[in-house]
C-alpha cells in the first residue's frame, strides 16, 4: 500500500470511532500541555531570579563578616575565637585594589522615620555615594547621597518612593527636614520605584551616610562591603585582591567571605535549572501514561476491527501492509495530540505571561522538542504490539468474527 | 489446464482432545473457466475447503497447485500476493468496511496492492458502470440495499482481474429476486471466462452450475463430472 493510501486509510480509521479518538487525542494534548505550561513555569521562575540578580549589579563583589564554610584546625583561628567585624577602614582600604572600579560600604538597621505627624518603622542603609550606582538605583528627584569622606556623615538622607508618597503624598520631599531615630536629616533624593526586589525592599528604604547609620546604630561594624569589579573578567582578580587586602588588615586571618555575583547566580540558575528538569520529568510520566492509553484504544481497535483485518487479508493485503495501518493510526493519534497539546501548552503559557507580566513563563525549546518527541516515540512504541497483534491474525479465525 | 489441483489433502483441528478431520485424503482438479458448486451439509468441510483454496488456511498435509504452481509452500506475503492477484472473495455478509464509500470499497484490493489512485479512480468508474452502480459510488454500505451490497462487493472481488472467484453463500443474506440478480453476474463473469466456485446450501442455485460437488465428513461424496467417489 503507497504511503499517502496508508495514511488516508489510517486516518478514516481514526475518525470511524470518533469518541474513542477523542479520548486519546486528549490524554496526549494534556501530557504535552503539561511539560510545555510546566516547563515555562520553572524556566520562567529561573528566568526571574536571573533577571533580579543582574538587576542588583553584575559585577558585583560581596564581602560578609566572618568565614563561611568550615576549613581544617587553623592555629590563628584557635587564638582568636571570635572573627573580626567589617569597619569602614576596610571599605577604604579595598578603594586601592586594582581590579576594583568601586567600592560602597554597607551598614542596616531599622529605625522610625517621622515627619508631620507621621511615623513609620523603616529599614535604615548606610553607605555612601557610588552605592546607587553600584546597585542600578535611579533617582526620581533630588541627588544621591554626597561625595564625603566615609567617616563624616552629614545629616542628609535619599527616601524611597513608598516612603516619599506615605509622608509626602502630593507635596515636594526634596529639601524637607524629617526625623529619622533621634536625629534631624534633611532629604536630598528620591529614589524611582523599583518593586520588590531581591535582599531589601528599595521603595521602603532610607539611604543615609553610611558613618551618620554607624552611629545612630551605635556600632562600627558593617553589614556588607559592595565591592564592583572593573568588568565582568576582572570578577576573579577583584575577589583574590579583596580577600589579600582583608586577610593583611585582619592580621592573616581570612575571617571574612567573599561571594561573587557571579557565583550566586550560578547556583540559582542550576537550582532552579534542575528544578524544571524535575518538573519536565513529572510531566513526561503523563505523556507515558497517554500512551498506555493508545496502546489501549489501539488494542480496542483490533479487537474490535477484527473481522475487517480478516477481510483486508483476504483482499491481499500483507502482514506488513496491516502493520504499518496500524502504526500509523497510532502515530496520528499521538501526532495530532501532541500538536493540540502544544498549542494548548503556549496558550497557557501565554496566559501566564498576561497574568503575571514580571514573570517570564516561556517554555524551553529542550522541553518542547523532549515533550513533542516523547509523545511521538511513545505513541509509535505503545503502538507497535497492537500493530503486530493485529498482523499476525490468523485470516480464517479474523473472518469468523464480524 | 488445471487451474486448481488439490492431492490428498487433509486439514484436521484440535477440539480438546479430539482431532476433527475437517478434510481428510482430498482430490480434486478444477479446470480454468469452470463453474463448480460446492453443497452439503454444515460441518461437511465445504468453508474449510473455500478457505484452502483462497489461501487463508494451510493444509496439514498434501498439495495444492495454483496454475501449475505448489502454493503451500510459499512465504504468507508471497500467499497475499496470490490472493491480491488471482482470487477474488464473495462473502455471504458483504463485508463492506463500512466507513468506506462504494467506490473506496470496490478500489480497496488496488489500494492494498499500491495501484496508483489515478489508475485506480478510472478502473472503479468502469467497474461502477459495469454493475450499475454509477449514482452510487459515493454512498456508504448502510446507505445501500443488500443487492447494491453484494454487487459491490463482487465488484470488489474482480476489480483485480482473478482467475478464481469463490463465492461462500453469496444470495444466503438476500431476497430471492435480488439473490437470482446477484447469481446472474456471477454466472455472467464465469461466461467471461473466470473460474467460478460457490459455496451454497441452496439446491436450486446448487443445480445451476455445470458441476456439483457433495461434501460429507470431510470428504467428497460426489462429484457430478466423475459421477459418485467412493466413500473412504
């Protein structure tokens, strides 16, 4: 039988007994669904930590107090027990290294902020002119905090937008005189909203000189020193001279960690990379299952075809000719699921996108080929015992049925 | 020439722990263009005889020649190409897919045989107005009367030019009117030239062939070109 007569044979076939086409057509279509929605959920929650990790600075450097991760038994850390805090010296220190462009230290705290009768519990960061742009922070209104020596802090702050609008609501801020703790600062900026964003919330933050926050907090350590490399293959060169440059002003000891951007966003990307492979994994269990099911229905079609099987052996045809009938009548089943299914996936996925538009739910090409390839080759596999089964018929024993 | 020529042959089935002969030590020769009836009663051994001679069923021991050729032995695609080409099938019950149209029925034995559909379209529009059928050709079996049927079905069976055409019970599901019609093409088609063998329980229709075999056990009882065989 020619190809194009197999396939028109295979699909009358198919369309003979519509509910029961239907019903596999479906359970295909939802399994491909399935990996595609599934898929472009995962991929699209990588996507978004992605996107907020470059939003934050690409070229960033963090250093923490204190070592992380446990070495073997180091003398210097037996005499000393307690490792040392991150001042601003440091900070100042880390200015000479050079494969760094710029360097903000960081201080936090959380404080009231009050003005005309308002008051609200704030989140306080101190730190220092170039922090609004190491961190890809805009200005709305006003300046960023001054270019001053670190250790000076004068009495100035940079508001968030949320706080702007809550005390402020329609009037200027710029050049107010607000009270944040105990004492009297004067706003000079505005930040533009930016959402919530990975560590700390910029529209409900108080930016202030980072040696004014030291103080109001009583305390001379720092939270983080933001160090920013000169570009993005220096990253390597500018953590080993953070860390030379710390371990010399800690006396030898390495008590701090430095974390790259870098580093962090691998470990997201492979996290949550596996995850949408684990949830690929899930949804490809419903396309197995969609083909036990046109193995199923195919096996329902033999029997319940038996006769004509005899019949079309009879009229001559081979063993190879029914075979291939068969086959193809699954191979369409499958086909023509898994299309339905992908449409049905993007459509999804689309809507995901139109209700969640920060979130980028777009499948993975991997996962569309593994989901459309999977549901074809189980469809072909489930469907090959059927075709044999009905093959093999013995042509008297399929004629007696009818 | 002998078209058919069967020597001892025997089909026996396993029923538990009894073996029936269905055919037991058979001869026979069927010359081309004969008109051969086959009677007797149920369990006789006449459908398994038809099946044997159609090549679905393997005898468990003898020969059978098609055209001079041994074609027991042959490989079951080399036996599917024989029934493609040479032998045509009646059935008592049509058997029409029944999705098919007319005409996609009557061009099934070209379609299986990978005929292209151009050939194929021109051999079914003559075929259709061989057995008028013209206004039909796009109606679905239940959409036909019984007549129309079985007409299409014989105009299925010979739409690949067999030499052989076997007919099991073909008027046991029709009217009498319509069963003589049915029988007049068939006799017709054996005028042209191709050999005929029925299947029939029905005496009158046994009569009109120009030879009756009887079947009784599994063996021929009569044979009305060699006047009565002898039992055993």
């Amino acid at each position: 039988m020619r190809l194009a007569d197999t396939l028109r044979f295979a699909r009358d076939a198919a369309t003979g007994y519509p509910l029961r086409t239907a019903l596999s057509v479906l359970a295909m279509a939802i399994g491909v669904a399935a990996v595609v929605i599934l898929t472009a959920l995962g991929d699209g929650a990588r996507r978004y930590v992605v996107n907020q990790f470059s939003a934050i600075g690409t070229n960033l450097v963090s250093v923490l107090p204190g070592r992380s991760g446990t070495g073997g038994f180091n003398p210097a850390n037996a005499i000393t027990s307690t490792p040392r805090d991150l001042t601003i010296d440091d900070a100042v220190a880390l200015r000479r290294a050079p494969a760094v462009s710029r360097v903000a230290p960081l201080a936090v705290g959380t404080s009231e902020i009050s003005y005309g009768g308002r008051l609200r519990e704030v989140m306080v960061a101190g730190s220092t002119h170039e922090f609004a742009a190491i961190r890809n922070f805009e200005i709305a209104q006003g300046q960023v905090l001054p270019d001053e020596d670190w250790n000076r802090g004068s009495a100035v702050a940079v508001i968030g937008a949320k706080i702007r609008e809550e005390l402020f609501g329609n009037n200027p801020a710029v050049g107010q005189v607000v009270r944040v703790g105990d004492r009297r600062l004067r706003i000079i900026g505005v930040l533009k909203p930016m959402g919530q964003g990975l560590g700390m919330n910029t529209d409900e933050l108080v930016l202030v000189p980072v040696a004014l926050a030291q103080a109001m907090f009583n305390s001379n350590t720092l939270f983080r020193i933001l160090v920013e490399a000169k570009n993005r293959e220096a990253i390597p060169e500018a953590k080993d001279q953070t860390m030379e440059i710390l371990k010399q002003r800690h006396r030898g000891e390495e008590d701090v960690t430095v974390i790259t951007q870098d580093a962090v966003l691998a470990t997201f990307d492979k996290l949550l990379g596996t995850l949408t492979l684990g949830v690929a994994g899930i949804a490809a269990i419903s396309l197995a299952v969609a083909g036990i099911l046109v193995m199923n229905v195919m096996l329902v079609a033999v029997t319940q075809r038996t006769g004509e099987i005899g019949l079309l052996k009879a009229l001559g045809a081979t063993d190879r000719t029914i075979r291939l009938a068969f086959l193809a009548e699954a191979a369409m089943l499958s086909a023509v699921g898994a299309l339905i299914g992908y449409l049905l996936g993007q459509l999804g996925a689309f809507g995901l996108r139109q209700a969640f538009p920060v979130f980028p739910a777009y499948p993975p090409d991997w996962a569309v080929i593994a989901g459309l390839g999977t549901a074809l080759g189980t469809g072909l596999l489930f469907g090959v015992m059927p075709a044999r089964r009905a093959a093999r018929l013995d042509p008297v024993q399929a004629l007696m049925k009818h | 020439m002998a078209l058919i020529e069967l020597t001892g042959i025997e089909r026996t089935f396993q029923l538990g722990d009894a073996t029936v002969h269905a055919l037991a030590g058979l001869d026979l020769q069927i010359d081309n263009g004969e008109y051969v009836a086959v009677m007797g009663p149920s369990g006789s051994g006449k459908s398994t005889l038809l099946n044997l001679l159609g090549l679905l069923d393997r005898p468990n021991a003898g020969s059978y020649r098609l055209e001079g050729r041994d074609v027991t032995t042959l490989s079951p695609d080399e036996q599917a190409r024989v029934r493609s080409e040479r032998i045509g099938f009646v059935f008592q019950s049509f058997r029409l897919v029944p999705r098919l149209t007319a005409a996609e029925n009557i061009a099934l034995p070209m379609t299986l045989a990978g005929i292209p559909a151009k050939e194929r379209n021109a051999r079914v529009a003559e075929a259709l107005a061989g057995f008028g059928l013209e206004n039909r050709s796009d109606h679905r079996p239940d959409q036909l009367s019984g007549g129309q049927r079985q007409r299409v079905a014989i105009a299925r069976a010979t739409i690949m030019q067999p030499a052989l055409i076997l007919a099991d019970e073909p008027t046991g599901n029709l009217d009498r009117h319509t069963g003589e019609e049915v029988v007049n093409l068939l006799e017709a088609l054996n005028a042209s030239g191709v050999t005929l063998v029925v299947v029939t329980h029905d005496q009158a229709m046994g009569a009109r062939a120009r030879r009756q075999l009887v079947m009784e056990d599994g063996r021929l009882k009569s044979d009305s070109a060699r006047g009565a065989c002898e039992a055993g």
